[in-house]
C-alpha cells in the first residue's frame, strides 16, 4: 500500500469522535452571607461544598487529604515554614559566600571549608525533609 493511502486511512481513523460520558449538572443553593458563614464556622476549614454534601446526605465528611498525602493544615503550616526559610535570606548569604569564594576573597582554612561541608549537608537535609513533608521525591545528590 503505498505511503499516501496508508496515511490517509490512518488520518479518517481518527476523525470519528469519541462518545463522551454524560454528567449531571451541578446543583447550586443560594445562601445569605450569614448562612455561608456559619457554614464556614461549622465546617472547621473543610472544603464547604463536601461540608455540604456530608451534612445533607448524613455521610461523614471526608478527611481533608490532597494529592501530596498532606491535610490542608499539615501544608499550611508547611508553608509557613517555607516563607520563615525563604525570609532568612540563608541562599543569599550562601551566595555571597560562593561569590567570594571564587574570586579568592574568602580565605580558605581548613575550619572555613569544614564550616562550609557542614552548611551544605544541613541546607541538604532541610531541603529533604520539606520535599518528603511534601509528599515530593527528594533527588539522591551526593
């Protein structure tokens, strides 16, 4: 067969689109602000819709777990955590110590490059640790 007819019959293969599932619509309910509100406060930080749902159909509401594996107030306290490391300006100053490392202003003494190697591991556990809390896969670096 040649090449032209095998690309065409392959090209009209595809053309036949794909049936899609039917979904229900969405039910919607107003509420007043003060209805939502204590909602909100009954809810406890929950996701207000499956608060709603587990509330009207008598289920228990289901635990608040993402995709990490982490409960919403586990990874916002993991933020928190995040924002305070990024604010010690500790990747700055770590910067400026490589900088002045290579152009031979940082005098090199065997109690500098130890303070150094120590440094280094500590910024790599830290790091390790945040990725794993975030349910991400540390790299193996040496």
């Amino acid at each position: 067969m040649p090449l032209i007819e095998t690309f065409n019959l392959s090209a009209s293969n595809q053309d036949t689109p794909k049936p899609r599932k039917k979904r229900l619509p969405p039910f919607s309910i107003r509420l007043s602000p003060e209805e939502r509100a204590r909602l909100a406060v009954e809810a406890a930080g929950a996701p207000l819709g499956a608060y709603i749902k587990a509330k009207v159909l008598g289920t228990a509401l289901p635990v608040r777990v993402r995709r990490a594996g982490l409960a919403v107030e586990d990874r916002t306290a993991l933020a928190q955590a995040l924002a305070l490391l990024g604010r010690s300006r500790l990747s700055s100053n770590l910067n400026q110590l490589a900088h002045l490392a290579n152009i031979g202003a940082l005098p090199m003494t065997p109690e500098t490059e130890a303070a150094l190697r120590d440094t280094l591991a500590d910024v790599r556990y830290v790091r390790r640790l945040l990725m794993t809390a975030l349910g991400l896969k540390p790299e193996d670096r040496p």
